[in-house]
C-alpha cells in the first residue's frame, strides 16, 4: 500500500533486509566438509535448506545455529 505525503510524493513500505543465503559448497568449505555431508545434513532434516528452482541454498543464520548446536557431523 501507498502512502501520500503531504508534499503530493509517494512512498512504499520498507521490505525487510533478505538473508543471506549460501551454497552448498561455501557451507562445506566453512565446516571443513565435503558437499556430499553437507547434502547429508539436509536430507537428514538436521541442516535447514531452502531450494530456488533446482539450487539448494542454506541460510547463513541456519548455518550459525547449527554450529552453535554443537551437532555432529
């Protein structure tokens, strides 16, 4: 929805900032891991992933919540 300021100009609502979103093999890279654990982790539902048409991509916050769960690989 628009808004109309006094001064007769428009303005949009803000969107949120997106977040970052990271490959599978940067995720490996960052865990010191192969790609093939890292796709491990997500077919077992212990790594959230989301998928942009045939990429599948992990949230950079995700990532960090995994480390910080002291989960094993």
């Amino acid at each position: 929805m628009t808004k109309v300021k006094p001064n007769g100009f428009t303005s949009t609502p803000q969107m949120a900032p997106l977040p970052t979103l990271l490959s599978v093999s940067t995720v490996a890279n960052e865990l010191s891991v192969s790609t093939k654990t890292v796709r491990r982790l997500i077919e077992r539902g212990v790594l959230p992933c989301c998928r942009v048409g045939r990429l599948v991509r992990i949230r950079s916050a995700d990532l960090e919540q995994f480390v910080t769960s002291g989960t094993e690989v």
